[in-house]
C-alpha cells in the first residue's frame, strides 16, 4: 500500500471513485505512515487510528451504496491544532489547553466532515500560532522531512510537514502572517491563505482575528484548490465572513493559462536581505512566467517597508485580548498557588505556568500597545499603516493582475538558530505579512532548491480580495510548466526519511 | 456598617449644590442574547443558557442580534439621540471571573444613539431636560454568588459560584450629560428620570424593566459644588440601586454624607458606593479613577452596525408616545384633579395605572389600588409595587368589587392572596369562597337573628337615631364573616324598620 502515500488527493479520489482503492486503505496506509515516521518528524500531536478508521470504514460503505457525499469522500486530511474538534483534544500547541475537548467542531473541521474527508490528526504548531519555526510548540518541535536538523516553519510546521513526509495528502493550516506559507516554502509544499473572510474562522482559536486565515496545505496546487472549495463559503457563525458566491477553485487550476496575464514584482521584497539562493529560484520562475505570454510589470509597494512593524503592534495588541479568555476558570489548566488562593492568584498562576515565553512576550507588547497614553502612538499608529498597505496594493493591482515575490528570506535554518532573536524571526515575515494586512489572498508553491544548501524555495503570488481563482491559475501554471523542466516534482527529490518507506 | 454621619438635607442644600448623571442599565427583551443564540430569559437553572460564545470558549465568536438593534435604535430615537450611520463594537478588557472572555463587548468611540434628550415632569409640576449624551449596544456579564460569608459579599467568602446564563444579555446604556440646577428636587429628579426611562423602555415594549430583577439599574453619579463656585466637585458613582424609591433615598443620602465630609473639612473620595436598601445607607466600594485603563479597542470579530435609512425611519414611525406627552394626556381623558394626579405621579406608578384602565378598571378605581393598597403593601414589604401585582390583577380585583362579588374589605383580603402568589383575583375569591353573600334572604335571615338579639334597635331607628343600626350590622357581618355587603345590610335594617 506504500504507493498510495504518494498519491496526490485528486489521484486517490480517482482510486476511490474507480473502486480501485477504499478509504479504510487509504487512511490506514497513512496511518502507517505516521507509525513510521512521525517519531522523528513530530508532526502530528493528536493521533487516533481507531475514529479515523471507522470514519474512513463510513465513507466506503457511503461509497458501496452509490452515495459518495463529495468527490473527497474518503480521501485523509491532517488538521492543524488549531481549530477545535470534538473527537480530538485542541490545544493550538499550548500547555494551557493541554487535552481541552471542545463541546463544537469548528466550521472547516464541520464541512471536511461533511464531505466524507476522513481526518487523521491533530498537526503541531507554534503555541497560538505564535512563531514561524514551530519550536513554541510546548509539546516540542516539528522537523522538516528535508533536514532533520532543520525548522519545518511556522506556526504551521506541523501540517507542513505533514504533507511533506507523505504522512497525510491534504492538510489545513491557519495563516495571520505567513503561518500557512512560509512552512510551504521551506517544505517544499503549497500553501494558500484564501481573501480574508474567504473561509469561516469560527473555531479557529483566535491569534488576532483581523489576520487570521484558515487555508489548505499540500503538495500540489489542485489539491489545495479541491480542499479550498470543500472549506471556502459563508458561515453565518462567522460575521466576518463573506457573503460570495466563489468560482470552483479546482476549475481555475485545470483551465490555468498565464497568457497575457500582468505579473507585478514588487522591489520591496527583492534583493536586500534575500538569499542569493532563494533570489534566483524566483527570478527564474519570473523568466519561465514571462517566456510563457506572461507580462512582468515593476512595482513598488513603499508602505511594505513598515509592514513589519504595524504587524508586530496589531497582532499582539489583539492577541492580548484574545488570549484573556485562558485564565482557568472555564476550561484548560488551572494552578492553584499552594494553599488556595484568590481567583486573580489563580488566574495568574495558571497564565505563568499554561503560557510559554515567546506567548508571554507578546501579550505583555500588545498589553502595553493598547494602553492609555500609547494606544494612539502604538496601536493607533499601526492601522494607519494597515490603510496605506492597503492602499499601496489597491494601486498595485491597478496594473497588475497578481503580484510575485520570494514567500520568505531564507530557506529553512537550524533548530534553535533563532530562538534567541526574536526580532530576526519576526522580519523573516517580511514578505508574507502585508497579504494579512491587507486581507487579500496568496499562495506559496515550490520553485525549486536553493543551491547553497540545497533545501526548497517557495514563490508567492498574492492577487486582490476575492480574486483567489487568479492564485490558482497562476500556481497551476507554474507548478505545471516547473515539473515539466524538472522532469518530476520538488518533494520526490526530498531524502528518504529513517524507518520510510521510500 | 457603621452609618456616616449624615447633615440636615435642608442645610446641604443652603451651602451646595448638588450635581447629578446617571447611567441606566436596560436589559433588551430579545428571544436570544446580544452575540449568540442561547435563549434570553430569566431564572432559568444556572448554566443551562449557554452556548460556545457564552462561554467564551476557544475559537467562539459573536454575531450581532438584529433585533437588539432595533431594539436600541428605537430606544435612541425615543430619546430623541442621533442615530449614528455607522456604529462599531469594541472591546473593554478587564479580567474578572463573570466575564467570560475577560473582555466585553461594548461601544466605545462610536455608540449607535448620542445627543438625545428626555422630559422629565416632577410630582410638584417642575419639568426637566434631562440631555442623553449617549445610548450605547454592549452585553451583560454573568453572576457571582458569594458562598460562606455571612454579608454574600465577596469579602469573607470561601468560594464563588459563577452563572453565566445573564453573559452576553442585550443592554442598552444610557449615559446622561451632567444635570445641574435640580438644587432641592435632586432625588425626585433621579427618581422621575429613572421612571421616565422604564416608562419608555416600556411603551417601546423592548425590556422588561423589571427593577427587582435587574433588567432596569442605575447607577447614579453625585457631586456636590459649594455655593458660589463654580468648581465641580469629586464624585461618587453609586450602585446596586434596585427600585424607584432606593434611587431616591440614595441620591439624597449622598447628597447629605457628602455635604457633612466637606463641611467637616474631609475630602470626597472617587469611588464607587454600593446602596444597601436595609440600612439605607452606601458604603464604599472600589476606587474608581477616570485613568482606569480598560484598553479598548474596535473588536475585529464584527463589522460596524449600518442600519439603513429605511429602518430608522419605519423605527421611528412606529414610535409609541412620548411619557410626558401620555401623562398629560392621561390626566385629560381620566379627568383627575391635579390632586390625585400627583398621587399616581409621587407613587411612579403610572404606567401600571393605565395599563389597569386599558385591563378594563376605571380610572378612579385604577389609581385608588395602586396608590393606596398596593403601594401600602409594597411599602410594608420594601419592594416596588410593580413587583407585587400585575395590572391585570388589578382591573380583575376592581371588577369583583364593582360588580359587588367584593367588598372592598374582601378586595384587600383578596389582594393580599394574590400577592402570596395564590393566583388570581377570581382562583382566590373561588378557592376561599370569599364572594360577598348577595343573597338577601340569607342577610335577612342573619339581621332577624341579630334583632332577636337587641330587641330595641328597630324602635330607635324609628325614632331617628339611625344610627343604631350599626351594632345590627357589626353582628351580622361578624356572623357572615366579613362577606356581606354592609351598605346592602345597612339597607335591609332600615327597610325592616320603616316596614314596622
């Protein structure tokens, strides 16, 4: 069964709709995987074969009757534990939710179930998604199948690499700034953050809610586009929502062309402080863009250049606030100092102990951004930014259709290099932070591997609000026109991982 | 709790002047809460109407009540506010433990209804502008029950129970500019506003306005500046003020607590005071600063309130009269004197009176039962009298006496078991069998043994002294237990006589 790991979702719905493999298969022989595996990758917190198989055991008896619910039915799906189920405990990484079962399924995880997907596990992520190495994980970290050594990304790195290591096909990730694509760029994956309010954020545990994005995660651009048009619609628990009737996403990538369409290159996010590596792999899919009718247009964002830092004062500034709700009373872990105590001693108590430093650091910034005297300098500050952001990009996409650029610096650095300098790992968000900001959509795929380290390069496209369709096309197209130069795709040329099967 | 030492409210009024504002609570009747769909309805076992975003819990968010903002903006249009084309939400972030999310979600820079006014007529005449300086949407906190200690306050207890049934209610709070000039009027200026806005929120149909159950609370801001200065003083916000007279009876209590502190050189400390209906006193609670940093901000889980013109304008339309216009109104159809107007007026009891005239009582009847024996009652009881009867009750009571199924003795007596919650006038009057006796042969029967009895009654009678048909009447009501007709029995004696 080992060559069912290494189907795309799109070739095992085709197994399952020509009955040449079940769902109990499938599922088990990534199940298998993990056993394999997941001891050295840690991608998954929450595993349970027992309610995935019977899931899976659901969907084929749907499927023996004639009455499949979706052409996904049946097809494993890791989800990011960060959005709450009622099946698997939801800890979103932190000590302070250890084992927390939520009483409702969140949106996405309702419609996955919906359509017969069969879910796996629970995958690891930075505490609160709060990270981009998913070394605030307080259950330990996740490693990049390509190096062992290295940072899978963040706060997604789990679902990353998830799909990477052949462990699930389809994953779900959340990004508030870059948590779905960065992890893909340093993978070797796809990821997509869709147009904010694209897919519903209810029962996603809150980072800062103006940025956070639930989106697909896996390892071809049609997969992610199937997986967008199972999460992607109104929810009436969600206000932020949107009320649009979306284009079948897969539509796009199947129809993908890149004839004619504007390309714009932002000069902000190339050349300084990118790796030599990283720059070249970009510019290379730019010319094999450009060679296939596209036409590349220079732009230039100049707000981006504060992006960082508006990022880095709205963020915590909501997180502070989303994050009070964790103080014992109702859910999660309590800490009673010996003795007893008051309510505030226990609170207190809990947050010192259930939060890890890198949360803690960021609650007591946006603490201080919102408070009296500083919110108008800090926080106040900050959403002017967000509007020139804004602005910046509505004029950018005047001229051009999408915009490209390299989705992160650097490719993936060594387990622990970073996690004295916080600020160093807050700029390595420098290229995906302004989509959040500006809440419009955009994807990260594979462009190829770096050659000083030979470790994998993502490209990202961003495109206007609701335009998620044009992501599609253009990463469909280029994924299609790489594989064809390479002769086969990035992650089939990731080093076989101990105890895999590869 | 030692009472402060309290000075001649007459003399606090010769060296200050008191200021006054106020911020009234009201809980919107809606079916569910301000952002969820768990039910909204009171009493109902703790923690049972909840949902996720009740509770706060991980992931949760809010959607706005459509009808909790009808309901506010009809509330800011019948304060004659602005309403605001755009409104947004924002969070208060304070941690406590009945506060689910450790924030609330309230209005802050952009509330749905400022700028209103609302007429205020005294119980002596006197009409009063009372400014609105804001109406704003936010949601209600759940309930703490102190358990061990021996005042069910926080200090002493052991532990605390939380129910969060009451998190996420619909409250509108309106907040008053600051009122001078009420000078000696100040607590029944506090007491007429507190009951024109129930009156509102009534006639709109959109709260219960039941003060004894919260759904109506005010907390009241009081300062006092010495004559002839022109400084504000520092002020006390008092709360935990549960019905009309406590409103009253606080204000004027402060007035006189800080009148003695400033005249006695001592300085008034901002805080908040708590109101205790037993001793009739406030005591201190928190201290409270205008730099409590609360760190609001627009709450990014909701997008901005943007009522259309259309509904604002079919809001508005259907707009019930104005409580100063009614009460004018009222006093002109029930053709009451200013007398017995002033009666209803110092009772606050108007729209109980009128709802008991619409319930089919006459007006006379209407006012006499509130005024008198209900308001005695609550009084007794230290409770509003709203709490006591509902005005359907009433009309029923007066409609037994009026078609002579009671006397009015019976009627109190009646009254009395309605309250005790025994059911209604007629299941009281039938399970106590407390009907007048209307049978005239059965009064004769009675009158015929009580002259049997003092055989010389009959012939005083007939030499003019009337009036000794009263100890006939004694003995034949004590012998009907109390259910006869003494004008029907009086009648019956006088008829034997004149018969003789």
């Amino acid at each position: 069964m080992s060559e069912l790991i290494h189907r795309t979702a799109a070739e095992l719905a085709t197994a399952l709709a020509e009955g040449r493999a079940s769902s109990v298969e499938i599922t088990k022989a990534h199940l298998d995987r993990i056993e394999a595996v997941d001891g050295d990758v840690h991608a998954f917190l929450h595993v349970n074969a027992e309610v995935s198989l019977a899931a899976a055991a659901a969907s084929d008896k749907r499927r023996a009757a004639g009455d499949p619910l979706h052409a996904l039915d049946g097809v494993p799906v890791a989800i990011k534990d960060v959005l709450v189920t009622t099946d698997m405990p939801s800890t979103a990484g932190s000590r302070i939710l250890e084992g927390w079962m939520s009483p409702y399924d969140a949106t996405p995880v309702t419609k996955l179930r919906e359509a017969g997907l069969v879910p796996l596990g629970k995958t690891n992520m930075d505490e609160f998604a709060m990270g981009s190495s998913t070394e605030h994980s307080a259950y330990g970290p996740t490693r990049n199948p390509w190096d062992l050594d290295r940072i899978p990304g963040g706060s997604g790195g789990g679902s990353a690499a998830a799909v990477a290591a052949f462990e699930a096909p389809l994953a779900l990730g959340s990004d508030t700034g870059g948590s779905i694509r960065q992890p893909a760029h340093v993978t070797g994956t796809v990821g997509i953050k869709p147009t904010y309010g694209g897919v519903s954020r209810y029962g996603a545990i809150a980072l800062a809610s103006s940025l956070d994005q639930i989106g697909p995660v896996t390892r071809n651009v049609l997969d992610a586009a199937l997986l967008h048009d199972v999460i992607a619609g109104h929810d009436r628990h969600d206000s932020t929502s949107l009320k649009h009737e979306w284009p079948s996403m897969a539509e796009a990538v199947r129809k993908a062309d890149v004839k004619g369409l504007r390309i714009g290159v932002v000069s902000q996010l190339d050349g300084e402080g990118f790796q030599p590596g990283v720059l070249a792999r970009f510019h290379e899919a730019i010319a094999l863009l450009e060679a296939n009718g596209a036409e590349i247009v220079e732009l230039s964002l100049p707000s981006l250049e504060h992006a960082v830092a508006a990022y880095y004062l709205i963020l915590p500034a909501e997180a502070s606030s989303n994050l009070a709700k964790f103080d014992s009373v109702r859910f999660g872990l309590r800490v009673a100092p010996a003795g007893g105590g008051t309510v505030e001693q226990v609170m207190s108590a809990t947050r010192e102990a259930g939060f890890g430093a890198e949360v803690k650091r960021r609650i007591i910034l946006g603490t201080y951004a919102l408070s009296a005297g500083y919110y108008d300098a800090y926080y106040g500050s900050a959403q002017k930014v967000r509007t020139l952001v804004q602005r910046d990009f509505a004029a950018g996409f005047d001229q051009v259709d999408v915009i490209a650029s390299p989705t992160a610096p650097t490719t993936a650095w060594k387990l622990g290099e970073q996690l004295d300098d916080p600020l160093e790992m807050w700029r390595g968000d420098l290229a995906t932070i302004p989509a959040n900001l500006a809440g419009i959509p955009g994807i990260s795929l594979p462009a190829g591997l770096a050659d000083e380290d030979g470790l994998p390069v993502g490209i990202q496209f961003l495109a206007p609000a609701r335009e998620d369709a044009r992501l599609y096309n253009v990463g469909g197209a280029l994924e299609q026109l790489l594989v064809d130069k390479w002769g086969h795709t990035l992650l089939s040329k990731a080093p076989a991982l101990k105890g895999g099967q590869r | 709790m030692s009472k402060a030492k309290l000075m001649d409210y007459d003399k606090a009024l010769e060296l200050f002047e008191p200021v006054l504002g106020f911020e009234v609570h009201v809980e919107l009747s809606t079916q569910t809460k301000m952002f969820s769909s768990a039910p909204n309805n009171f009493g109902a076992e703790p923690n049972t109407n909840i949902t996720p975003v009740c509770l706060g819990l991980p992931g949760s968010l809010p959607v706005v009540n459509e009808q909790a903002v009808r309901y506010s903006i009809s509330l800011g249009l019948a304060l004659d506010c602005d309403i605001a084309p755009s409104s947004s939400f924002a969070r208060k972030n304070y941690f406590y433990p009945d506060l689910a999310k450790n924030y609330q979600i309230s209005q802050f820079d952009e509330p749905i209804a400022v700028n209103g006014t609302v007429e205020v007529e005294l119980p002596n005449g006197r009409v009063f502008h009372v400014d609105i300086e804001r109406a704003h949407m936010e949601e209600d906190a759940g309930k703490l029950t102190h358990v061990g200690g021996s005042t069910g306050r926080i200090q002493g207890a052991e532990y605390s129970l939380v129910d969060y049934n009451r998190a996420g209610v619909p409250l509108v709070e309106i907040v008053t500019r600051m009122i001078e000039g009420a000078e000696h009027d100040a607590p029944e200026l506090a007491k007429a506003y507190v009951a024109t806005i129930r009156d509102i929120v009534l006639a709109l149909g959109i709260s219960d306005a039941k003060m004894e159950r919260g759904n109506l609370r005010c907390d009241a801001n009081v300062s006092l500046r010495p004559r002839g200065s022109n400084k504000l003083g520092t002020r006390t916000e008092t709360k935990n003020v549960n019905s009309l007279r406590s409103i009253e009876r606080a204000v004027r209590y402060e007035i006189q607590r800080q009148a003695q502190i400033l005249a006695d050189g001592g300085t008034i400390v901002q805080e908040t005071r708590h109101w205790h209906e037993d001793t009739g006193a406030t005591s201190a609670g928190r201290p409270k600063s205008d730099a409590d940093d609360y760190r609001y901000f627009p709450e990014p889980d909701l997008l901005p309130v943007v009522p259309s013109p259309e509904l604002i304008a079919e809001l508005k339309a259907a707009l019930p009269e104005k409580p100063v216009e009614r009460r004018r109104r009222l006093k002109a159809e029930w053709g009451f004197t200013d007398l017995e107007f002033q009666d209803i007026d110092n009772s606050g009891l108007l729209t109980e009176v009128a709802a008991t005239v619409a319930a089919g009582a006459s007006p006379q009847a209407a006012r006499k039962w509130w005024t008198g024996e209900v308001a005695r009652l609550a009084n007794a009881a230290e409770v509003d009298a709203t709490s006591l009867v509902t005005p359907e009750q009433v009309a029923e009571l007066a409609g037994l006496v009026d078609e002579g199924t009671l006397t009015d003795r019976l009627a109190r007596q009646v009254l009395e078991s309605v309250i005790a919650g025994e059911g209604s006038p007629k299941e009281v009057v039938d399970k106590q069998g407390l009907a007048v006796v209307s049978d005239d042969g059965a009064l004769i029967e009675a009158i015929d043994k009580a002259l049997s009895a003092q055989p010389d009654v009959l012939e005083k009678i007939r030499e003019g002294k009337v009036q000794a048909a009263g100890a006939v009447i004694g003995a034949v009501m004590q012998a009907m237990q109390g259910k006869a007709d003494a004008a029907r029995v009086r009648e019956l004696i006088l008829e034997r006589a004149s018969a003789q």
